[in-house]
C-alpha cells in the first residue's frame, strides 16, 4: 500500500521566502554589531626607547670599547639591537 503524497500549494515557496527573510536579518544583525563596535584606542603614551646616539655617546663618556660596548649599548637601548 502506498500512502499518497499530499503536496500544499505554495509551500515551498512560503520556506524559501522564511529562509531568505531569516538569511538577510542575520546579515543585517551581523553588520550592525561589527559596525558598533568602537575602533581599539591607542596606548596613551608610545613607549620611548633611547636612541643609538645618546648611548654611543654615554658609551663613549665611560670610555667604553669592544664586546662591553656592545653589552653596554644593548642594555641602554633596552635589548632593542
């Protein structure tokens, strides 16, 4: 026995339309709660380094030379080198 296939007029079309109705307010929510979001605010103050110069000057001052120049000056700049 085979049961009989019941089709309803039109609904198909009225899943297709709630599919494309729920597919656009979720985009539209989407778009709405990225562009809300405020942009990352920038670090109060950047952080300063010493410069080369002013630590080859320092450098120079305690009369440095060689490999403890070169541990002194990464020290100063803060182990940027």
């Amino acid at each position: 026995m085979t049961l009989p296939v019941v089709h309803r007029k039109g609904s198909r079309m009225k899943i297709l339309t709630a599919l494309t109705a729920l597919t656009a307010s979720c985009l539209v929510a989407g778009g709405a709660a990225v562009a809300a979001e405020p942009p990352a605010a920038p670090s109060a103050t950047p952080v300063k380094h010493t410069s080369l110069a002013v630590c080859n000057k320092q450098a120079d001052a305690k009369k440095l030379t060689g490999p403890g120049r070169a541990r002194f000056v990464k020290a100063c700049r803060g182990a940027r080198s």
